[in-house]
C-alpha cells in the first residue's frame, strides 16, 4: 500500500546561528545560514528521528536541542536529494528490481568495467547521509509496472540502521524498512521542500539586507544574494537532467556480482 512522504525542516533563529571560521575572521554564508534541523516522514516513520534517550543525551545539562531531530545544515539534505533525483526518477527494469533492493554485502567483486558501472548504478539511488552520526542507509529507486488502464508508478525507499558501536545514538524508526509511495508524490515533496527552504531563505536575507551582518562577522550580502538566486534554479535543471544508463554494461556487471567469484564487496 502507498504511503506518503515528507521532508521537513526548520532553521535556528537568526540571532543564534553561528558564524564559520575561528579568530578575528568569522565568516557566514548561504549554506551556514541554512543550520537548523530536518526529518523524512514516511508514512508513520519519521527518519532521522532520534529516540528519548539520544535527546535526553544531547541535551545534557538542558543546551541541547529542544526537538528530537538530526541537527545540521538543511542545505544538505536538499542538496543531496536533487542530486539523487535524476537517477531515482529513472524507471527500474523488471529483472533489475531484485538488485536495485539488495545491499551490497553478498556482492563478489571483479575488477571489470561492467561491475563498476553495475556498482556506481547501485549507488546512485542512495541518499547521501554520511556527514551525520551513525546516520541510516536510504536508498530511493522506481519502478513502473502495468499499462495504461492500471499503471504502478512508486518510488520505493528503503533504509538500513547500522546500530552505534558506542551505544550513545538510535533513531525511533525500525532497524530496517522499505515503503512505496507514488512517484508524483515523491517529486511532489522534494518540490515542497525546495519552495519552503528559498522561501524561508529569502526571508533570512531580506533580514540581513535589512540590518546588516552581525557586528564583527563577514558576510558578502552581494554574493549572497546572487547565489540564492542561482539556487532557484537547482531543482529545474535536476528535473531536465536526462539520465541515461548503459543497461547493457549494468545487466553485466550485475551478472558479475552476483556470480563470480573473488573477495566480498561491501
């Protein structure tokens, strides 16, 4: 069954960002001013969510975070969901989907230029999440199956949480899951995301435009603005990006992975 999908997200008060660089010299700029925290809904699971005890561990003595919420820089996460986007939005073949769905740990790697392409295939429907703590594996793939009269169009994500070898991080999601939820609404919430973010960028700028950079702190208002006006544009020219895949080499390194033998891959 179909469910839905989230990215959501909130920036720290202006006031309390924290300007990058150390010494006389600090420094703010788009993606610093994007610090605050963010999750991924899927249906009754919230990624990226920490448990009660994680939060009650970060805040310590009580100057933690006030939500239970991986803490960074949202930038990140839509940065890297627009990279990820044009390979997640390519369809699947039907003999592939048992592949695309598996980890790497039963691969068997050989050193061809078809298994490489199979591998990098692979990982290209993988969201990026390796800046973050004991962060889970979450991959994104579609598949289309059916005609015209009755069509399955679902972008199907799955993660993986590796648990924290020092006992101090867990997430309130399952170990592992998978749910599908239609492509449409899978684009749908990344381009939610993207309005929200500029908006509450144009927003922070105007601010700054307004009042100036905090005293002693650098910040080049010209440049910021030029490069909010760039990133506008981030998300169509993800959405024209043609994606072309060397089925041909991929099918083969597939066959190569799977079946030959030499030393584990991942």
């Amino acid at each position: 069954m179909d469910q839905d999908i989230r990215f959501r997200f909130g920036l720290t008060p202006l006031a309390e960002v924290r300007p990058w660089g150390r010494g006389d010299r600090p420094v703010l700029h788009w993606f610093g001013l994007t610090d605050g925290w963010y999750v991924i809904g899927l249906g009754e699971h919230e990624l990226l969510r920490y448990s009660e005890r994680t939060v009650r561990r970060l805040r310590g003595g009580g100057d933690g975070p006030s939500h239970p919420y991986v803490d960074y820089y949202v930038v990140r996460l839509w940065e890297d969901l627009l990279a990820l986007l044009p390979a997640a939005l390519e369809p699947v073949p039907e003999d592939l989907a048992a592949f695309v769905a598996r980890d790497s740990s039963d691969w068997r790697w050989e050193e061809t230029l078809e298994a490489e392409a199979a591998a990098q295939w692979h990982g290209g429907r993988t969201l990026n999440t390796g800046y973050l703590r004991v962060a889970p594996d979450i991959r994104c793939w579609r598949t289309v199956a059916g005609d015209d009269d009755a069509m399955e169009d679902v972008m199907n994500v799955s993660w993986t949480h590796q648990p924290d070898p020092e006992d101090e991080i867990e997430f309130t999601a399952p170990a592992t899951g998978r749910v599908t939820v239609p492509t449409s609404a899978f684009v749908a919430a990344v381009a939610e995301l993207d309005r929200a973010l500029l908006e509450a960028m144009e927003r922070r700028i105007g601010e700054l435009e307004a009042a100036g950079p905090p005293p002693g702190v650098e910040l080049d208002l010209e440049q910021l603005r030029r490069e909010h006006r760039d990133r506008a544009g981030w998300l169509r020219r993800a959405r024209e990006y043609e994606y072309a895949t060397d089925w041909a080499a991929v099918r083969a390194g597939v066959a190569a992975l799977l079946r030959s033998p030499g030393r584990g891959c991942g």
